[in-house]
C-alpha cells in the first residue's frame, strides 16, 4: 500500500508524547513492507531530528507550523463566531491544504491518515483533495476534552474561559469532520464509548499502541536517586495542568517529609506555567527536550502521571512501567492501560491518596520492587509494540480493500 501521513508536529525516533506513536506507526508499516510518505509541520526541529526518520520515509515534505499574533489568537479563542473552531484555526494553513492535495494527487496513494484530530481538517472539505480513502487517527476527543475544562471546579482558568465560545460551534464542526472520513481510530475501548456516544454512526476502530520492550531494556543503568519524574509534551493542557496541580497539591507535603526528594518535569516546549513551577524551588527540575528519556527513568525512584485532562492511552506510562519503574497515576492518567492498583500501580485521585501513595513507595522498597515487576509484566504480556501495529495495519487494509 501507499500510505500519507499528515502529522501536527514531526514524529522523529525520541519525541515526546503521542507523536510518538505516529513514529512507531511509520517505522512498522515502512519495515512491513509498505510505501510511507509524511506531509508535516515543522517547528524547531533540528536537522539531525529530521534525518533520523528520512531512511523510513518515500516521500518527505516540511511546512511551517502556522503562527498568529497575539490579538488575533484571543479573538478567534474567546470571541470566535467561525465556522472553524478556534483549536482547528490556530493549525489551520492554507498551504498544508494546497500540498496535501498536490501529493496525493501525483503520488497516487492509497490512504491519508490525519494523525491528531486537528490535522483531520486537512481531509475534509479540502478543494484541493482528490478521491481517497480517509483515515482519521483521533488522539483526544477535542469537544470531551473541552467539556471537562468547563466541568472540572479547578483547572487554569485561560483554558475554561477559551472552553465557553468553543462549545458552541467544535462539537459539530469536529464530529462532521469525523463523518466524512472513512474510518476514525481511536487509542482506547474508553476512547471508542466516548466517539460514539456524541455520534452513535461514526465508523470506529480501535488501534492500541504498544512500546518497544527491546529499546526499553537496553538501558544504561544508573544509581538510583530521590527523584519523582514526569514527562510529556509539557505544551499540552493536560501536561501543564497536571504538572501545576502536583506542584501545588502534592509536592510541599512530600518536600516536608524527604527534604532530599527531587522533582523532575522532563520534555519538549514546557510552557510559561510549567517553567514558572521551577523558578521558586531549586528541587523542581524542568529539562525542556532531551535526546534520551531512558536515562531519567533509570536514575528515577518513581514515576507519576498527574493527569485530569484528556483522553486516550498514555504511552509515557506504559514506558515508565516497561522500564522498572512504580508508578502512580490519577484514574485518567491511567485510562485505557489494564493496570491494578495496588498490584502494578497505584492510583489516587485526591492530593492525599497521591502524597500516600508516594510515601509507600519511598518507604517500602519491597512494595515498590513488586509493583514494578508486576507493571513490566503487565506491559510484556499485554503492550507489547508489535501486537499494537499488527492491528493498525489490519486496520488500514481493511479500509483500502472495501
């Protein structure tokens, strides 16, 4: 087959979050056999970024990601009367329209998949985009995840207010946009409950992810250190809010208690807020992007994964757990993964049962050791990167082949 990816940010070996999994996606469906060609916006990126994933890629094309003032970003967020939502305009690029149209057209490709829902614009109402069959990858629900900014009694109040004259039109244009696709895929079962309960008649296929156990285990070993870690894409709401309210909530107790007890906060654009986390306290760490994660989970006593935002599965958790390490998440933060608390993870919701389950894990080291072992065990028998792909490409031929 001839597969186009188009992508929101650029799916290079280490990046962070769920561009990772577009990375995995290509890699597999490349080493498979199949033809990959990738349109996708570019930031700062470095050339040595870039061509780590050309060998993997037919047909490679780079355009900028859209940028806009200041003034006009707050008038499409908090005063847009648009038929494209604000989270859709601020990607919105008329040359990424002109161009997907052009390579599909003279690549003859088989299949387009958006990854990220807000690349999905780019396959609907394009008049540019000839007859092709249409995959949208949907990493988050955007109107789910917009209702909980608005439902939840704590969160960053920029993201509310922006929630309030998105609703009024995103749930429409979103799920119209979904419609017109051929198949929409989703990370999760939870995932899939939430599409169709906003549109009972989408066509929705579940493609798990996985991780890649082999690169996970080779690891240079480090001592172990007091050290909580967190990583992520830090621009993404969920990230910055999850990271605040740790750092808020969680964090002065813990301090109290292990006054050498470390922070770290590790991954690429951390924004304003997150940065602002650690210019207070010397033992909160924000590293930005690093070239390799897996040396920050080594030296790590724990793993957290604060998330009240968002959906789909998060492969940062499944790594940290792949890697050895405990972890402790909020119910979301672990949605979709088949984890026990108490077993191979521990899940807490209030600050309270966060900062206990902490504690325990500090202090019982052979609490700890066995909710690590039992987590790889779970991720081996269940996550694996392999079983995840075999789906996905199941998937794509299914769609191809009507």
């Amino acid at each position: 087959m001839k597969i186009l990816f188009l992508t929101l940010k650029y799916p290079y070996a280490e990046v962070a979050g769920g561009h990772r999994i577009v990375y995995q996606r290509i890699r597999y469906l490349k080493e498979s056999g199949h033809r990959v060609g990738l349109i996708s916006f570019i930031t700062d990126e470095t050339p040595e970024e870039i061509d780590s994933l050309r060998p993997l890629l037919d047909e490679l094309h780079l355009i900028p990601h859209p940028h806009r003032n200041i003034w006009t970003r707050i008038f499409h967020d908090y005063l847009m009367f648009f038929e494209r939502p604000a989270v859709f305009w601020k990607v919105f690029s008329r040359e990424m329209m002109e161009k997907t149209g052009e390579v599909v057209e003279k690549g003859r490709y088989d299949v387009v998949i958006s990854e990220f829902s807000e690349m999905g614009q780019y396959l609907y109402k394009n008049p540019y985009l000839s007859a092709v069959h249409k995959i949208m990858s949907c990493h988050r629900c955007l109107t789910a995840s917009y209702e909980k900014y608005q439902n939840m009694h704590e969160v960053y109040w920029r993201l509310y207010y922006k929630s309030l004259p998105q609703m009024r039109i995103l749930r429409q244009y979103e799920f119209n946009m979904y419609r017109s696709a051929d198949r929409v895929l989703v990370l999760t079962p939870q995932d899939r409950f939430t599409m169709q309960y906003y549109a009972q008649d989408l066509a929705v296929s579940i493609a798990p992810s996985g991780v890649d156990i082999d690169y996970l285990k080779n690891t240079p070993a480090f001592e172990k250190q007091q050290i909580v870690l967190m990583t992520g894409y830090m621009m993404d709401p969920a990230n910055e809010d999850g990271a605040k309210w740790f750092v808020n909530h969680v964090w002065p107790e813990l301090k109290k208690n292990h006054p050498e007890l470390k922070f770290f906060i590790v991954g690429s654009s951390p924004s304003k807020v997150v940065k602002k986390l650690a210019q207070t306290d010397s033992q909160i760490v924000v590293t930005g992007e690093v070239p390799d994660l897996r040396p920050f989970r080594s030296k790590a006593a724990i793993f957290v994964s604060p998330v009240r935002l968002g959906s789909g599965i998060r492969i940062k958790v499944l790594e940290a757990m792949a890697s050895g390490l405990p972890v402790v998440s909020t119910s979301l933060g672990i949605e979709g993964i088949d984890a026990q608390t108490g077993l191979n993870c521990m899940v807490a919701d209030t600050p309270k049962m966060f900062i206990q389950s902490i504690e325990w894990l500090l202090t019982d080291k052979d609490l700890s050791s066995r909710l690590a072992k039992n987590a790889q065990e779970l991720v081996a028998k269940k996550y694996a990167l392999e079983d995840g792909m075999r789906r996905f490409e199941k998937i794509i031929k299914s769609v191809v082949e009507v």
